[in-house]
C-alpha cells in the first residue's frame, strides 16, 4: 500500500517542528530533514495511523511514481 503524504502538511500539524514531528516517529530529526517533498511510505503509513488530520492519500498497492521529489 502506498499512502502519499507531503512533508509539508506533516510539518504544519507539528508548527513546523522537525524534531517534534521526528519524536513521534520515532526517528531523528536529520532523517526528516532528509525527506524531499514527500514522506517515505513507511513514515506516511505510521503517521496516517498516529494523526489522521493530515491530509493523505492511499494509492494501492503498486508503487506508484512520484514526479518531484524536493
């Protein structure tokens, strides 16, 4: 399953707090900061689960291509 969620609305639910939104996954802030335009799959999933008011969006289950990646 692909759930496709861009970092920017996950960071505007934690005000634009990296190392908050990072907590909550259970990651470092340096590997959010890595993240392009979009969340990686497995992040968006957990974070879909953890705080449905972000918006998102299931693709299925083919990997589907992303056109930007910043």
């Amino acid at each position: 399953m692909n759930v496709i969620m861009r970092k920017k609305d996950a960071l505007d639910c934690y005000h634009g707090n990296q190392s908050a939104l990072a907590g909550v996954l259970g990651i470092t802030r340096q590997a959010v900061n890595q993240w392009g335009k979009f969340i990686p799959d497995e992040a968006a999933a957990k974070l879909a689960l953890l705080n449905p008011q972000i918006p998102y969006q299931i693709l299925g289950h083919k990997k589907a291509p992303v056109a930007e990646n910043n």
